[in-house]
C-alpha cells in the first residue's frame, strides 16, 4: 500500500460508511491499521459535535493500531477531532456494562501500554 491509495480509500469509506453509521446510532468505530493509537470526539463529517462522550449524537472513533510494527509505531500527527494520541506500543480493552439508572449504557474502552500494562488512555460513552 502506499499513503496515496490510503487517502483515496479513507476519502470513498467516508462518504459511503459514515452517513450509515450516523444513521444507525453506532457509538464506537473501532479501526486499526495506522500504527499509533487515536481517540476522537464524537464526530460527523469531520467536524466535532460534541466534546462530551455522554448520550453523543454521532460516533466516536478509535483507531487501535499501536500493537506494533517492525518499522516502530508512526507519529499520528495532529487534527481538531482527536481527543487522544499515541505512538506507544499498546493494546485496547472494550467493556460493556448497565449504567447505575434503570435502562443506562456504558461502553468503555481503554488503552493500555504493552510495556507495563498501565491505563494511557480511557472513555466511557453513556446512553
């Protein structure tokens, strides 16, 4: 692959899967690839709509691809849409869990470094 057909394939995924997901309430994207660890905002259209996780309109994206990589983890640079970054090597965990109101939903996932297993990053969405 090179960085050209990634921007072409990132651009022809965004505007035949995010109305979609928009559409069906999706709360968490959870994709891989680039190797780093990125967490968004809740996000449509590449803008943010919101910078709190609680009942989000639009979906959070996480990009999960910091296991490692033989040519060392990549700088995820920057944009206004990213909560969180990180080139460490590390590993994410979802859990689902009932809120402590009746008919509430946690979905939580959190990033862990592979080094020691310390928490470098975590969100909680609520429904």
């Amino acid at each position: 692959h090179n960085k050209k057909d990634c921007g072409y394939f990132a651009r022809w995924l965004r505007v035949l899967g995010e109305d979609m997901l928009f559409r069906h309430h999706v709360d968490l994207v959870v994709q891989a690839h680039q190797h780093n660890m990125q967490r968004s905002y809740p996000l449509h259209d590449n803008k943010v709509t919101s910078r709190s996780y609680e009942t989000p309109s639009t979906p959070v994206y996480v990009l999960s691809g910091a296991a490692g990589n033989r040519e060392r983890n990549g700088s995820p640079g920057d944009a206004p849409w990213q909560a969180f970054k990180s080139k460490e090597v590390g590993f994410g965990i979802i859990t689902v869990v009932n809120g402590a109101k009746k008919g509430e939903r946690r979905l939580q996932f959190a990033f862990h470094s592979s080094a020691n297993g310390t928490e470098l990053d975590s969100l909680e969405i609520t429904k």
